[in-house]
C-alpha cells in the first residue's frame, strides 16, 4: 500500500490514501452502463446537490493496514443551521442502529445542524465534534443546546472500529469540504470500509426532477450502503447469477469453509445497515416529509433488501424550501398538500434505488483489518447479466 497522504488545511490534518485501484480507470455510475432507473429524468449532477444549496463533504481516513474509514457531511444549506433551521422529519424501517438526535427532530420537525453520516462507534465522538462546529458559529455564541444529527453504519469488517479513530479532526475537514456540484462516492468518507451484498458497498447519491405541470421540483438521495439480501438491479436478479446472495448456503443446503480462500470469504448475511438521505427543494412540512421518507423505503425494496432483524434502515428528509428562524414565534410557511405528493413519492423511490447502485458501482476494492479483503462488484459479469435480463439500454 502506498504510505499516506497528508494534506494541511488550515490546521485541520485530512488523511487520506491512494492504492492501485484508486489510480485505474474511475469506475462507472449506473446510468453510464445504460442502468436507467425508473421514469423521471435526473438532475444536472444526478446527485443531492441538485436540490439548490446542499452540499456534500468527505473526510476520508485510511491508515496502516487496519483502518477503513472516515465521515460524510451533508450541509442544507451553507449558512448557520441553528439559526435557520429546516423542516425535517426522521423515519425508521428497521431501528437497530444508532441515531443521534432523532427524537427531537420527529418531535420538533426540524434539524438544526450539518447532517453527519460515520461508524457505529464514532457516533458520540463525531457528535462531539458537530456540537463544538456549531458552538463556534458567528450567533450562537448564547446557545445552550444543541442536537447533533449523527448517523452510523458498522464498518468494522473492513476497520479498526473499535480505535474508534474519527475525531475533531476529520469532522471539521468534512464540513469545511462541503461543496455542491457533482459528489464523490464509493469508497470515501463515512463509506470507506462498508460492505453491501457481499461487495464494497460506499456513498452512492442521485437525484429526479418531476415534471413542471407538476411543480417542477428535485428530490435527491446520498446513501451509506451497509447492508445486504439478494441484489436485484433493475429488476435482474445478479445477486443469484453471481453465486452470492443471503441464505445461498442454506437454500443450497451446503456450508462455504471458513478455511477455503478460494471460496467467498464475505458471504451475504444481509445484516449490517443503511442510512438513507433525502433533500427536496418542495416546500415541505414535517408530516409530508415523513411520508417522503418512507417511500425511500420501497427504492431500498427495489435493489434486493428484505430489511434483515440486523439491519438499522434510517431514512433523514429535510426540505430547503422554508428556512425557520431561531427567533420565529409566529410562522408563515407555504407546504404541497397532499394530493401533490404522489409524484415526490416516486422521485424519492427512483433516486434511493440508483444511489444505491452508484455506492456499488463506483467503489473499489478494500483491504483492511487483519487481511479482510471486499472485492468491488465486478462490472463485466454485473452488465452481462443485466444485459440477459434486459435491464440496461
């Protein structure tokens, strides 16, 4: 492996690393093999940040040969959330996991800080961090309460994960990255040593945008993909074709050795987890946005997840459309009514579903923590499929 790369940012140390996957030819999103999913058309970037003012920021961390991991920031907007906060609404499809900050945002419907996706037991340590980010912002120097957003899947398959090694540091790097426009995914910030189906699984985001003469909005979708079950990509069961999926030994009535290196050493046990978020410049209330996030369930469903007892599947929405002030005592906000929702349902369904198969897509291979090794989805064999199924262009 290559030594690390150490980059100074104002103070800040952003650890990084290159391996030889990481100088071959960038592997492809879905939608550059032809994968289109569902009816709507993307936005610009095919990425959350097409939803106007979010922004998307990695602090990667890969260090010796044990660890695999790092944080995932998403900014609603760049200015002072505890000021201007946004509607929002957390919903959970199966809660084995560990969310920070859920109970409040379900009760008061709104978050008020960046959004942070990491590793299960960095959780309080990144919170930590979030809350010293926002003590420190230019009109909060009276807040005496904050909520932490903080969100996790386990990565300790591939890393270190109980060094628990992501601090100040990495957070402050990740927020301070934030930027729109196209966003880095696969194998970075908090997808580094996540594993999905069986193969590196990472970030993968995408987005729709629903017709004018119906409001013209964009729904975008950033996942940490962390799970597994029987991939199904557009419909093709390529879990099954390539010989890995959940209960394959049982179904088959036989064991893979433990002992066989030539055997798969990561089979499918469909545990582990997903966070899911979702951003809408629809001008949104609380309850609609939980209904919005529900849906993001049924684009999980899609890609092969049958939501297993280990798996913690969360789903984070918030809107950019009404900003609420700290100081609001009286609230003047304009929210689609029901009846214009069904086409927002569609576009959380289809953007969840393609992000997901970007996280696969574009990661790469890791190796990490005492040799485990995750192979990345090999496109070839995956497009061949496809192509049997006829699910590409």
């Amino acid at each position: 492996m290559n030594p690390i790369v150490k980059i100074s940012l104002t103070s800040l140390l952003l650890l990084t690393a290159m391996s030889q996957s990481n100088v071959e030819k960038p592997r492809p999103r879905a939608r550059e093999l032809g994968v289109v999913v569902g009816v709507l058309p993307p936005g610009k970037n095919n990425a959350i940040t097409d939803v106007a003012g979010v922004r998307v920021g990695h602090a990667t961390l890969i260090k010796g040969d044990n660890v695999r991991t790092g944080v995932t920031a998403i900014l609603p907007h760049a200015g002072n959330l505890f000021q201007e906060k946004v509607p929002a609404a957390i919903f959970v499809g199966n809660g084995f996991g560990k969310l920070m900050g859920s109970t409040q945002v379900n009760e008061l419907g709104e978050i008020e800080t960046p959004i942070l996706l990491t590793n299960t037991l960095n959780v309080p340590r990144v919170a930590d961090a979030l809350i010293e980010w926002m003590l420190q912002l230019p009109g909060n120097e009276q807040v005496r309460s904050i909520n932490p957003i903080v969100a996790e899947t386990n990565d300790g398959f591939l890393n270190d994960i109980r060094g628990r090694h992501v601090g100040r540091d990495e957070v402050f790097a990740a927020i301070r990255s934030a930027k729109d426009g196209p966003v880095e995914e696969g194998a970075v910030g908090a997808g580094t040593g996540t594993v999905a189906f069986g193969w590196k699984g990472g970030i993968g985001t995408a987005s729709r945008v629903v017709p004018q003469s119906l409001g013209g909005y964009t729904v975008g979708a950033l996942v940490q993909s962390n799970y597994g079950g029987v991939l199904t990509i557009n419909g093709a069961p390529v879990g099954r074709e390539l010989g890995k999926y959940y209960l394959k030994e049982q179904v088959e009535g036989r064991r893979i050795s433990q002992n066989l290196p030539g055997e798969n050493q990561v089979s499918d046990r469909a545990d582990g987890s997903i966070i899911m978020v979702v951003a809408t410049d629809a001008p949104m209330d609380a309850r609609n946005l939980k209904r919005l996030a529900a849906r993001a369930m049924l684009g999980l469903a899609r890609t092969g997840s049958p939501s297993t007892n280990g798996s913690g599947d969360y789903v984070i929405a918030f809107s950019t459309a009404n900003r609420v002030r700290a100081s609001e005592n009286l609230r003047n906000m304009q929210a689609v009514g029901n009846e214009a929702m069904s086409p927002l349902f569609e576009a959380v369904v289809e953007a969840t579903e393609e992000a997901i198969y970007n996280s696969m897509f574009k990661a790469t291979t890791v190796t990490g923590r005492d040799g485990h090794r995750v192979e990345a989805l090999p496109i070839e064999k995956t497009v061949e499929i496809l192509k049997k199924y006829g699910a590409v262009k």
